[in-house]
C-alpha cells in the first residue's frame, strides 16, 4: 500500500528551527524553509534536549571536549557541569517514543542535535581536527539507522533537499505497507516500484537489491523485508545526478517507443538532452513525459514512484 502524498507524515526536528525560543541564549534560529514551506507538507514534533533535561532557557552554553568519536557535553563556563549522560539517555527515550516519525531535521553544529561536524575542543581548549556529532543525534540516530536525517543548513541545497524528502516519503510508505501487513507479494510489488527511483539515486545497488528479493526463495518476508529496507534507504541517501536522470529518463521514453509519433519523440530526446547538458531542469522533460504517458497509459509505468515521489506542489524538481 503506497502512502498518499497527501497524507502527512511526521517529522521530528529541532524545536529552535521552528521558531521557539529554546536556544541557550533565550533565543530561536528559525528556518522559514521548515517552518512555513515545508510544515505545509509536513507535521513537525519539535524537540529541544537540552531543555527536556531541564538545563533552562536562558543557560549557560555547552560544548564538546574530549575525542571526536566520544566526546563529552560539558558547560562553556563550569566545566564541572556535564550534561553527556542525560542527553544520550534522552536521545535514547525520545528514539523510543518517536517510532512513528518518517524523518528528522536537526540544528546544524548543536553540541545536542549535530548531525556531524559538530566542533569538539581538546582539554586545553584548542578544537581537534575531525568534528563530532551531537550527544543527543548520535543517541537517537543510533536507535533509528533507517530513518532519513538531515540538518536544516544542507536543505537549502536543492538537491539534497529533494534527496531527503524523497527518502521521507519512501519511508513513510513502507510504514504504511508494514502496517498492512509486510508478505512476499507486497515486498515484491513494493520494490517493482521503487525500481526507476532507485535506478536513479544507485544503479549498482539497484542490481544488488534485486539480487536479495530474487534469492528470497521461501523466506519469510519478515526476516528479509528489514534486511531489503536497510539496503533501500542507504541506496537512496545517494544523491541522483544528471547522468543517473537521463539514464531513467531514456528507459522511461522506451515505453513510449511503439506508441508516439517522431515528432513527439524528437521532443522527448531534445529535452532530455538538454536537462543531461544543464540547459533545463528535470522538471521540463519529466513533464513532457507524464504527459505523453496520460495520452499512452502503461500500468507498470503508472505505478513508479519516480514520477511524483514528493507532492508535486512542492516543486523540488524545478531546482534540480
């Protein structure tokens, strides 16, 4: 069962990006791109682990010290003031508590929600070369390794945004298809139609997937379905290029082959052609191709994902 992209699935996020004033200073970094773009499409359950674990608005700021793998969150002032086992164990209770969120955006360079290159500062105060992640993020994302993260500086890149609400809505169907109940023919079917995202995003991974479900023989969908969503979800963190479009864009068209005119093919090329040189964006061949596939229907077509993984309106290819 596929998930309506009407539907709108929840996101946890940082509760300053949406303009609460939680931040140690008693202020907010609100991020008007999650706050009134994206919670059109989105329900946001706002979180702030530094106040949850009762550190208090306004506080003394915190920060990372010790080695980058395993740092310590402790104050900027007090140093005797460290606060590391209380946001992981929060990280952990909140991982517990979210299990029906589809993604998550964190505040960018956070000592507590960091995705990575977080600064971690030495005992004699000079910051060490590799950044870390934030003691709450490494907790919760720990607990959720599927789950698309992604932190709100990085949205404002049109191709990572588009990557990362992609994976949002492929997560939230397969919620939607475990909550109908996950067998052989539904993996089956859902991954027929992933096929054309997924050859976009990964091409080898693409193959290697379909290798897994094709050696399944009698297993039981539910000790391969998790096996087969890990392998899609980090196929899907790999951002699609130019190339990778035109590829499924061609394979696409070759549907059409018996069925158009050479003028409408021409077209069809031209404009592919043009999106893999850089003239146009994806949006202007992919349009033409809907719309010859609503005058020439194809049913496994009609079911890809890659034609509308997002809400149209929001026009994340338009960028790309």
């Amino acid at each position: 069962m596929s998930t309506p992209l009407s539907s709108k699935p929840r996101i946890a996020i940082s509760a300053c990006l949406m303009g609460a004033e939680v931040r140690y200073n008693g202020g907010h970094k609100e991020s008007r791109l999650c706050s009134r773009t994206l919670s059109e499409h989105f329900k946001f359950v706002q979180v702030c682990p530094e106040v949850a674990i009762g550190m208090g608005t306004p506080r003394e700021p915190i920060r990372l010290v010790g080695e980058s793998h395993a740092p310590q969150a402790v104050g900027t002032v007090n140093r005797a003031l460290n606060v590391t086992r209380q946001l992981a164990e929060y990280g952990e209770q909140m991982a517990s508590e979210l299990h029906d969120i589809s993604g998550y955006i964190f505040m960018h360079k956070s000592p507590s929600c960091g995705m990575e290159r977080v600064k971690v500062y030495r005992e004699n105060g000079a910051p060490q070369q590799a950044g870390g992640r934030g003691i709450y993020a490494a907790a919760f994302c720990a607990r959720h390794p599927d789950l698309p993260i992604e932190e709100d500086g990085r949205l404002y890149d049109p191709v990572l945004r588009e990557n990362f609400i992609t994976r949002v809505y492929a997560y939230a169907d397969w919620q939607a298809l475990l909550a109908q109940g996950l067998t052989r023919r539904a993996l089956m079917e859902f991954h027929a139609r992933y096929k054309y995202q997924l050859m976009a995003t990964h091409p080898l991974q693409y193959k290697a997937i379909g290798k897994m479900l094709g050696s399944m023989g009698r297993s039981d969908a539910s000790e391969i379905g998790p096996r087969y969503f890990s392998a899609l979800m980090a196929a899907l963190t790999r951002c699609a290029t130019r190339g990778t479009h035109t590829n499924v864009l061609l394979h696409l068209s070759g549907y059409l082959r018996g069925a158009i005119d050479s003028a409408d093919k021409r077209e069809l090329r031209q404009l592919i052609d043009q999106y893999r040189e850089g003239i146009v964006p994806l949006v202007v061949p992919l349009t033409l191709l809907k719309h010859l596939f609503r005058l020439h229907p194809d049913p496994y077509v009609s079911q890809q994902v890659y034609l509308q993984p997002h809400p149209e309106n929001l026009s994340l290819r338009n960028a790309i």
